[in-house]
C-alpha cells in the first residue's frame, strides 16, 4: 500500500508522516515546517526542460575548447576528447580512462538515462520499476563525478603560471561543460522516484 | 508487501506507528531499532532508518575536527611546480582565483562553492544543529538550518577535487618538477572526516532530536 492511498504525504524534508488536508491550498510540515506535496508539482515537466537545455549546451561543451596551453607565445587550444588523447599518448592510461568516464561516458549516461526513465514513467515502458529505480539512484549517485574536468582545469590554471614561459586559460568550452553537468544534476534531482512505482499496476513488486 | 497481516488494517493505526519510504512511498509498520541496527525499505532497498550510538556526541567531535582542517586544507599549498628555476603554488583557493582573474568568473564561482563554500557551509550547519540539540536552544532555527543542510548535500564536491587533484598532478608530471604540500594531506584528511560525519549523523535520529521526540538524543 502507498502512503498517497491511505491519504498520507511524506515531507521532502524529513521524511515526516502528514495526514494530507485536502482543504489547504498549501501544507506545510508539521515537523520541520518545510512545503509538502503527494508528488513533486510537474515533476516530470520540469526535468524534461533542464534535460533538453544541457543536451543543447552538450554540443559546445565537446566542440569547443576547454583549456588552452600557451607555451613559449604559442597557444595551443584543447577539447574534452583531446584532454583524453593526450593523456593516453603519455602513456597514462588508467587516469585517461578516469577522465574519459567522468567527461564523457557519465555526462552522455546521464542524458540518454533520464530521458529513458522520464520515458519509461510516462509510457510504462520499457523497463521495470526496479531497473528504473537502479538506474535513478546510479543517475543521482554518478552526476557530481563530472565536475572532475573543471576542478582540473581549476587547479592547472593556477598553477601553470609561468607568463610568457608556460600559462594555462580556460576555455568557453568549460563553461559550457559545467552547466551541462549542473542542468542534469538539477534534472535528476527534480525528478520524484516515486512516480516510478505510481505506474506499476501491481504493488507486489 | 504479500507478507503483511493486512493492508486495510495499515491505515487504521496511528501515524506515529507508521513510516513511509521516502524513494517509493510504500507504507509500512515504524520498525523498533536497537543501538547499531539500520532498516530498509523491502520494496525499493532505500535506507529507512539507522541508529546509531551516542550520535550527537560523536557528531560533534567529528564537526570540530573537520573545522579545525578546514583552513589548512583549503589555504595550504596542495602542490608546488617548478620549471626552469621558476616555482608556483597551488592551493584550492588560488585555483579560484586562478579562474577569476583568467576571465572565467562563472566557472571560478561555480569551483568556489562546489569545493569550499559548500563544504564549509554544510559543516557550519551540522555544528549548530548539533550545538542547538545538545544546549536544547533554538530548535526552531535548528530544524531550518537541518533542512538548508539537506539541501546544500548534492553540491560538496570533496572527494571529486581530490581525483582533480590526482589528475592534475598526472598531467604535469612530464611538463615540470613537482612536489607535494602539507595542504593535500589536510585536505584528504578533510574528506576522510567529512564522510565519517555523513555517516554517524543519521537523519532520522537528528530530526527526532530536533523536534522533541527523542527527549535523550543530548545524552
């Protein structure tokens, strides 16, 4: 039995039980005093909005560059997949392969998986709640993981400061690749996993 | 939930007895918890409950701990870089400026928050929760600034810096002399505390502190 059928809500907050007013065009918890809501209002709505914002600013995060090396006066500017590249030409395989899952694989994970269970909510397919709810805690879990990039770019900036010798600069490409990360970390977390178990027709599982 | 006596009876007791899973709002009896035990819930897997010894004492040792390596972690040299007879530092906090002054300030802000506003806000936020359970003052403020704190939890990034960290230092290995500054070991000993602390501080026990109904939780 859901909470929502014996006309109960949890609060986002603290997880308090409320018996719900239907009355009250606003209910506030009777604990911690934050808003509740049996669902999160448009919930479904409002991630395909932030979803299809970073899948458009997905396309400059990859083409343009999110650093540039200047050495000895000349510049030479650098993409998320040649950050990659290089590190695998120095032999570093392990660490480019760190890079090549936190930059690309996770970021491009994140918007074919909430647009698959954003899908999977509405059309009942194709995958079961339980696959669905895996995927909704790896999608929350992974999404932090992708700001690994600019906290690199973050510390080779400072301290590759050697003026005309060596400098490091960021690219527009890294701004571009910050907000995708934050957009779909804001999508996952608009997202109420307990539409997940809402469209199952049975309760046993 | 077939092994249930029966779901008609559920909602015919009282709301303190029952709890509902926050992931997938089944609703179920509240289970009795002893010291060390935790519960899930058995249709999603989700952490209903954990229960843990002493929680606002060992919280707060833990709070004052990560403080104290808050600074230093964040303001010591984490590296130095030396290149034809020139040396550099790298601190968490230059590589914001860093950024700044590059003409990137929505990145530099966004690295500012992730790797120490945050932090040391949600650490902020746990000491006075804590401090207001254990001098029982201020509930009110506590349970605001608790709430804030669940909010700000998403967005510390620690533990990401330090793999920045990790990666940076792989990609200047050729290019320069490098060594490492006592700012890295504050700053992992800073993550290690950190998640310590997420850990013992168990949600339910500090909201039922907060709100009264656990009239022992100073102890």
């Amino acid at each position: 039995m859901r909470a929502i059928e014996a006309g109960l809500l949890v609060c986002h907050e603290c997880h308090q039980l409320n018996p719900v007013d239907v009355d009250a065009k606003h209910q506030y918890c009777s604990r911690c005093g934050g808003q509740i809501h049996a669902r999160r209002p448009n919930s479904l709505i409002r991630t395909w909005a932030l979803l299809l914002t970073s899948a458009i600013l997905y396309i400059p995060a990859n083409l343009l560059p999110i650093m540039t090396v200047n050495s000895l006066g000349k510049g030479a500017p650098a993409t998320i997949m040649g950050g990659v590249l290089e590190l695998i030409n120095f032999g570093m395989l392990p660490i480019a392969a760190v890079v090549f899952i936190a930059s690309i694989l996770v970021p491009t994970f994140k918007l074919v998986g909430i647009a698959l269970l954003l899908y999977s909510v509405q059309r009942h397919q194709p995958m079961s709640a339980r696959q669905r709810i895996l995927m909704y805690r790896f999608i929350e879990w992974i999404g932090r993981w992708s700001m690994l990039d600019i906290f690199v770019i973050a510390i080779l900036v400072a301290v590759v400061n050697f003026g005309s010798l060596a400098s490091i600069e960021a690219g527009a490409g890294a701004a571009a690749f910050a907000s995708v990360v934050i957009l779909t970390m804001l999508a996952a977390l608009t997202f109420d996993p307990r539409l997940i178990w809402d469209n199952t027709e049975t309760d046993h599982d | 939930m077939s092994d249930s006596p029966s779901e008609f009876s559920l909602s015919s007791l009282p709301i303190e007895q029952l709890v509902a899973c926050h992931e997938c709002d089944l609703l179920m009896r509240k289970p009795v918890l002893q010291d060390g035990e935790s519960a899930e819930c058995p249709r999603c897997g989700y952490e209903l409950f954990s229960h843990r010894h002493h929680v606002v004492r060992r919280s707060l040792a833990l709070v004052l701990t990560a403080l104290l390596l808050y600074v230093p972690a964040n303001f010591l040299p984490i590296m130095q870089l030396n290149l034809l007879g020139q040396t550099s530092q790298d601190t968490v906090w230059s590589g914001v400026i860093g950024l700044y002054e590059s003409g990137m300030q929505g990145i530099a802000v966004v690295v500012f928050l992730c790797s120490m506003a945050v932090p040391l806000l949600k650490l902020l936020c746990q000491l006075l929760v804590l401090l207001s359970i254990r001098m029982d003052f201020g509930r009110s403020y506590g349970l605001l600034l608790y709430r804030i704190y669940h909010h700000m939890r998403e967005w510390g990034m620690l533990e990401v810096y330090l793999m920045g960290i990790l990666v940076a230092m792989v990609k200047l290995m050729d290019l320069a002399d490098l060594s490492l500054g006592l700012g890295l070991f504050c700053f992992i000993a800073l993550l290690l505390v950190q998640v310590w602390l997420e850990v013992t501080m168990s949600p339910h026990q500090i909201w039922e502190a907060l709100s009264g109904e656990d009239i022992h939780a100073g102890d």
